[in-house]
C-alpha cells in the first residue's frame, strides 16, 4: 500500500480541517512543480489555510497545498464518477501503447500481458471480493458497493512495471511484485507466469488451466499471496471498511490484508478458508517471541513506527505481530473488533491522532492492554 505523505504533512498545518457539502462540482487550478493542472472533482476536506483533498471522478484523491491553488471555481454540476467506458479509455491514454482493458462486476483491468492472464486475476480478485465482503457481513460489519471500479494494471514482465511504477513508489518498486496506491486508488503488478523462477520451459502459460498450474506452484505462493494483500487493501478502502487518508493505524489495515493473503490456488474457490494460518507469518511471530520486549503490543498499537521501519529491521516482526494479533481478535474478541473497525471506519480524513489516543481507543475496545497482551500470547502459543 503507497501513501506519499509530504503534501499530507504540509496540508496538515491547519489547525482545524472540516468536510465541505459535496452536493456541487469543483473545479481547481493549481500550480505544482513548474506546471498548471486543472483538476474537477468532489472536495472532501478543506483546511482553515485553504488547503483541499479533492476526489476526482476516475477516484484520484488530489492534496492541494493553499500555495498551489490559483484558482477555485463550483458549479451546479453533481459529482458523479466516470463512467466504466471513460474511465477504461482514461486510463489507456495514460498508459504506454499496446495495453487493453478488461471488466468484471467489480473490477477494470488495464493490461498489455494475455488476455487470459488479465481474465485469471479478474476472477481470483473477484473471489476475493465476495469472500471479504462475505467474511465481514457474516460478522455484523456493513459494507457498501464500492464507488468507482476497482482498477487493476497488469505489466507484461517486471522491467516494464519497474520503469512505470517508479514514478508512483521511487525505488520501492525494485523491490516490490504490486502495490495499492492510496492516493490513485489503484492496484499495480506484473504478469506473476513470466517470473523465470516458475517456469519449467521458459514459455509464458497463456491459458487458464497452464496459469493455474503455474501459480498453483509452492515457490509461487508467496507471489500470488502479495497480489492478494494489496487487492485485500484496496477492497477494504472501497467498502467502508476503512477510508483513505484517515487515520487508520497500520496494524490494523496491514494486519488485516496478512490475515486474508494466504491461497490455496489448489482450491477451485481460492481459499480452504478465509484467515488460514499464515505459516511464514506465525514462524515469524514465534522467533519475534525469544526477543519480544514487555512493551510490544502497546508500541504496535500506538504509532506505525515499527511496521515502517524496513531499514532499521522490525517492519517483518511488525508484520508477523500485526497478523498474530488479527488474528487472535477475530477468533477471541470478534463482537469488540467489529466494533473497533466500525470506530475507525468513521475517521475523519486528514486528522492524525497521537500515541496516547491510539491506545484509549484500542483499550476502550478491548480492555486493559497487559491482561489482553497475556492471553493473546497464551491463545496464540495454542495455534498450530
């Protein structure tokens, strides 16, 4: 999941932010990097210093600073999101030339791989999306028909998709197989078949049955369980679940997305089950055990730090306790966890809470944080 946070940070300097009505259509003139854009859309937060956050109708959230704007303008125009055809043909004019679109109930897929290929994740996506949505109602959580399409763009091979993705995730993308933008809305990836390391002949699978057969590989599924994760992250922030660019703490919306990765492509349905043992994240989690400080669920819970920190080496312990603890609360608390979600799910954007706040909150939810961090390290010793 992408969030740049240096416009964020630099609209946050108004002390007070507050949702405008959204009944007309603006129209902005900025000024950024040199050069005049034009953006129209919905505005869905306006600043004291005259900073926005506008959502525009291709489902783009723009941050405009108080020294971009130049001009702002409404009319009486309702704001409606683009249409599955204009947005399809907005987004192949964006993107280099030989890529093509293809459309499930929920999803546009832009993509310059097969055919085939695009039609696998479209229906693997939408297996995630009815057993996510399903998962959540099953358990008294409302969710809500997503607004835009869910837009999926699908790179041929990894060079292509690293030369593209840059420009969104700087040298992340090097390292990364696909990522949820917050601020596009969109997922971004490459064809997983042409990954040397999966294939027996060096030929690219080009029908359903061969790409199955590929990814349902075991080296493959760490592969496919990425594509899962991210598409989890985008589901979750077009169903309510949680909204963007409010203050969603990352072990929630990480460890949520690590709770749903895990295929079983074996499966004609995807998953034996939704929230399957993720093995790599709970060998994760007991090794993190030998060297676990008394103070670790009350620093997960308080800041992202830890789960950011890739280059100071606790994002993976982070990672792995972000799982174990979903995980624990869906099985052991899930009535005060839906509850938790439903609080979060009604943040208001562009508003950060401190430490402090973040643990009342999760302590209001679940009860004092020793207690609960006891017998969550006592269920979890009990999973195998």
């Amino acid at each position: 999941m992408k969030l740049s946070l240096s416009l964020l940070d630099l609209l946050l300097s108004a002390a007070v932010l507050a949702p405008l009505p959204a009944a007309a259509l603006d129209h902005v003139e900025l000024r950024r990097d040199g050069h005049t854009l034009n953006v129209s859309g919905r505005v869905e937060v306006t600043a004291e210093d005259g900073g926005l956050l506008l959502l525009a109708p291709d489902g783009r959230l723009w941050s405009v600073l108080p020294d971009e704007l130049v001009e702002r303008r409404k009319d009486d125009a309702p704001f409606a999101p683009l249409a599955r055809e204009a947005l399809a043909q907005s987004l192949l004019k964006e993107l280099p030339s030989g890529f093509d679109s293809y459309q499930t109930t929920h999803y546009l897929i832009c993509y310059n791989t097969s055919r085939e290929y695009a039609k696998w994740c479209g229906s693997l996506f939408e297996q995630l999306y009815r057993g996510f949505t399903s998962f959540w109602s099953r358990k008294g959580m409302k969710l809500t028909e997503p607004e835009f399409p869910l837009v999926a763009i699908i790179f041929r091979d990894r060079d292509s998709y690293v030369a593209h993705a840059r420009a969104e995730v700087g040298k992340t993308a090097d390292t990364i197989i696909g990522y949820y933008s917050l601020q596009s809305n969109r997922m971004t990836m490459y064809d997983l078949t042409g990954v040397e390391a999966l294939q027996a002949s060096g030929q690219r699978r080009s029908t359903a049955a061969q790409i199955n057969a590929l990814l349902a590989q075991p080296q493959a599924e760490p592969l496919v369980a990425t594509i899962i994760h991210e598409a989890t992250h985008q589901i979750a922030f077009n169903s309510g679940l949680q909204t963007r660019f409010a203050d969603i703490p990352l072990w929630v919306s990480e460890g949520i997305a690590v709770y749903f990765e895990t295929p079983d492509l074996n499966n004609s349905k995807g998953w034996k089950e939704i929230g399957a043992i993720n093995r790599p994240r709970l060998e994760r989690f007991r090794e993190y055990l030998t060297r676990r400080p008394a103070d670790s669920l009350s620093t997960l819970i308080s800041d992202d730090a830890r789960l950011r920190n890739a280059d100071g080496g606790t994002a993976l312990d982070a990672y792995a306790e972000a799982w174990a603890l979903n995980y624990y609360l869906i099985r052991n608390h899930s009535k005060e966890f839906v509850a938790y979600l439903k609080m979060l799910s009604e943040k208001r954007q562009l508003l950060w809470d401190d430490p402090t706040e973040r643990r009342k909150e999760f302590q209001a939810a679940f009860g004092d944080l020793s207690r609960l961090d006891a017998d969550f390290l006592r269920q979890m010793q009990r999973v195998h």
